[in-house]
C-alpha cells in the first residue's frame, strides 16, 4: 500500500510538471524542448547499447547474412524514419514540437495523427526492429523493441494521456476513444468512414 502511495503521488507530480511546462510561456517551452529531446535520444542509445551488450553476453546468433540483412532493414528503417519526420514535420507546422513540454496551441488530429495518435513512437518502434537487423542485434528487434513498446504504453496510458485529457478536455477524450495509440486499425477508420 505504500508503494502504490508512492507511485500515486510520483505520477501526480510528473502530470503536474509537464501541464504546468506544456501551458507556460512560449519561450520557457522553447528552452525545455532540447531537454526533452536529449533525454529521448538518450534513452534510445542506451536502449541500442543495451541490446548489442545483450546479444554479446548471451551469444545470441546473428539475424541474417550481409545482403539479406540488407533487403529486411532498408525499408523498414526508411517507413519508420518516414513516420518519425511526417510526424515531426506536421507539429512544427501546428506550432509545436512532439516534446510533451512543447506541444502545439490545440490537439493535432491531422496527418499521421488521424492514423495514430503516437505516430512519431510508432516510426522509432520500426526503425529500432529495422535497425536490430541493420547491425545484427537479435534482442533489440526482437526483446528490447516490444519491451519499449509495453514501457511507451504504460507511460502514455499513466501520465501522459492525463495530461492531455486536463489541458485539451473532452475533445482529447473523444479522439482518444477514435484513434488507436500506435498502429493503424484500418477496419476502425473503414467503419468510421461509412458512419
């Protein structure tokens, strides 16, 4: 029970932290987004480190032979960084940045955003698979990817999704129940089209 106390009050905190970051001025916000991208650079090497540290200390085997490696990741790696910079790209021109401490003014329901409502973690959740077969490292694609996809989940689900639900209100809220987090669900957008 005091762990779950704990855990409560650390999350309420970090909510409160980025609302009171996401609707302060625009140049404090402009000062946090490098933070906020380093951190998420960072977390993304360390994750790269790891799973090489991994393969190396369990032997794991190689995934695929030089040309073939080569068929596999090239395209995946070139989807994800399509989605990672479509996704980048349409904040910039909303007047925002991914970053949670510098969104835009309003919620972005537009371009990749009307497919997923994370298309930019979608694109690095594919460019990371993409890159385990580029250098050959079996746990990033096949361990440490759908760890990050589970990590990102619980996340978004416990701190950054109530964030969003207090500053954008009842329009988030509805996009939220329309839009799937990360992948595509094509026979969802199908049924809300013919409606």
């Amino acid at each position: 029970m005091f762990l779950k106390e704990i855990f409560l009050s650390f999350r309420e905190r970090w909510i409160d932290s980025i609302h009171r970051a996401a609707t302060s001025s625009k140049k404090y916000r402009n000062l946090l987004t490098p933070v906020g991208i380093l951190i998420f650079l960072g977390f993304l090497t360390l994750v790269i480190v790891l799973s090489l540290l991994t393969d190396r200390l369990f032997h794991f085997p190689k995934l695929l032979p030089v040309p073939w490696n080569g068929a596999i990741y090239l395209p995946i790696i070139i989807i994800g960084a399509f989605f990672m910079l479509w996704s980048v790209f349409h904040f910039l021109k909303l007047k925002g940045t991914p970053v949670p401490f510098n969104p835009p003014p309003k919620l972005v329901s537009t371009g990749p955003y009307a497919y997923v409502r994370n298309p930019m973690l979608t694109g690095v959740f594919i460019l990371l698979f993409g890159l385990g077969f580029a250098i050959d490292s079996l746990s990033l694609a096949f361990i440490f990817t759908p760890v990050l996809i589970i990590l990102n989940y619980f996340e978004l689900k416990k701190i950054e999704e109530p964030e969003l639900e207090r500053r954008l209100g009842q329009e988030y809220i509805e996009y939220k129940n329309r839009v799937p987090m990360f992948f595509p669900s094509f026979k969802g957008r199908a049924v809300n089209k013919q409606s």
